[in-house]
C-alpha cells in the first residue's frame, strides 16, 4: 500500500495529489472501457474520447511538475 501513496503523492510535501488520483481513476475508466469494447459491449465515443484526454492531460501536468522551478 506504501507504493500506492508513493505512486500518488507530489514531490514537494509529500501529500495525495488530486490531479494524480483523477488521472488514475480515469486511465482505470478508460482502460475497463477498451476491454468492454473489445468483449462486445457498445459505448459512446465521445465518453471514451473523453476520459482519454482527461488522461492525456494529467499525464502531461504530472510530468511537467518534474521540470517546474520549486520554491
């Protein structure tokens, strides 16, 4: 469970980030979404288009936080 915290919290103080835990709540949607799609069930595109952006995003936020000056 100490990964998972690890996994999720920020650099600077250590907490749970939000935009860590949506994006992985999100990647889970989108990733229980494709395995729907490929057993037969439909969904909506533009839900699925969607989530996937919200993932995209928060991938692209978290990864710049690594670059950002710290104060």
């Amino acid at each position: 469970m100490n990964w998972l915290k690890s996994m999720l919290s920020d650099g600077c103080n250590g907490s749970v980030s939000s935009k860590r835990v949506i994006t992985l709540l999100a990647f889970i949607l989108c990733s229980y979404g494709f395995i729907a799609s490929i057993h037969g069930y439909h969904m909506d595109t533009k839900l699925f288009d969607s989530m996937m952006y919200i993932v995209i995003a928060g991938l692209g936020f978290t990864a710049s936080e690594k670059f950002a000056k710290k104060d």
